[in-house]
C-alpha cells in the first residue's frame, strides 16, 4: 500500500470514526439529560455523592452522570467502529477487542473527568463563565455544554490508539477467527462441453 493510499484510508477512518463520535454524543448526552432530570434538573450537577478519602474532596453528580453516560455512548460506539470504521469483525473476537476500546476510553474518560471538572469550577481559567452558561434554560445550561467540549477534546485521543492499537495490534495478538474456506468449484464434462460450444 503506498503512502498516498494509507493517508487516504486514514482519512476515511477518520471521518467514519467522527460521524460514529457523533451519534456517540448523541447518546452519551441522552444519557445525561435522562440523569440528570431524574435527579432535579442540571442546577443539582455540582451535589457531592461520596467523599474522596483522605481528601476534602467530593466525587460530584456531574461526575457520576459523566462515566455511566461513557459507559453506555463507550458500548455505543465499539460495535458500530467494529462493524464500519475498521472492518475488524473478521479479524478479531468481540470480546478482545472490546477490552483494549474500553481501556482506551477509560483513559481518555479519566482525563475528562479532570476537564469536566475544570470547565465547571469557577476557580477554574477555562471555567464556563455567567451570564450565558447557567441552569436556568437546558440550552444555556453548564453541565451539559462542558459535557459536549469534554467529548470534543477526548475524541482525538481515542481514534489515534483505537486505531493504532485497538483495531490494529489486537488481531496480530489474537488468533483469527476461523473462516470457512471458498468452495472449490467443480467443473463437469457438461460444463465443459457448453463452454467448447460456446467458443
């Protein structure tokens, strides 16, 4: 394959890889409106959950609603890169390449935790400042605008390893699964006979 063609292949996985984000972020914020309007509405976000210990810290409810709604958009998007993005259905078992795509997201969950955070906190310089960011209209609302940035930032981190390593280095790691081989196929006399005729 030349240079030419694996950047044009790379590009294509890309923009696959971007319209499967994109239906990710549909889900991934589905899950936190539905979380969040069952807890009171988004003004509700910054409630403390547990404590961290040994800190004066607080795991919040914007960071609950952050992971199930990675775990749900994570699951999401895995079967439809399997299937579409990267085409690697033959080539590897669901179940080894949906750990690497889980760790992988994990990692990129656990810096965007830190992210969510900072666009939250007023302390914060990239804080997502008043008047336009509030809770009083969904639209305007702080939880769910740094929930969408949170996403955008990630998104680059997870194509480059789910490609290099996920959907890639995965297969060469794990035995192929097994395929049926092409029928041979059989040529009679009669078969014969009409394609002497036919020249």
């Amino acid at each position: 394959m030349t240079m030419s063609s694996r950047l044009w292949r790379t590009l294509r996985q890309f923009v696959r890889f971007g319209i499967v984000g994109g239906s990710g972020v549909v889900v991934n914020l589905a899950v936190a409106v539905v979380m969040h309007k069952l807890h009171g509405g988004t003004q509700h976000g910054n409630d403390p959950v547990w404590p961290i210990p040994g800190t004066d810290f607080h795991v919040r409810f914007r960071h609950v609603v952050w992971i199930v709604a990675f775990l749900v958009a994570n699951l999401w998007n895995f079967q439809l890169n399997r299937s579409w993005t990267f085409k690697s259905s033959r080539h590897s078992t669901w179940w080894h390449e949906f750990w690497p795509f889980l760790a992988v997201g994990s990692v990129a969950a656990a810096v965007g935790l830190f992210i969510l955070t900072a666009f939250t906190h007023p302390g914060s310089a990239v804080y997502l400042p008043d008047p336009f960011f509030n809770e009083t209209k969904g639209i305007h609302s702080r939880e769910y605008w740094a929930q969408l940035l949170t996403i955008v930032v990630t998104m680059p981190i997870n194509f480059l390893v789910n490609k290099v390593w996920t959907f890639r280095a995965v297969r060469g790691h794990h035995p192929e699964l097994a395929t049926v081989p092409p029928v041979p196929e059989v040529v009679t006399g009669t078969d014969r006979e009409i394609e002497t005729t036919g020249s």
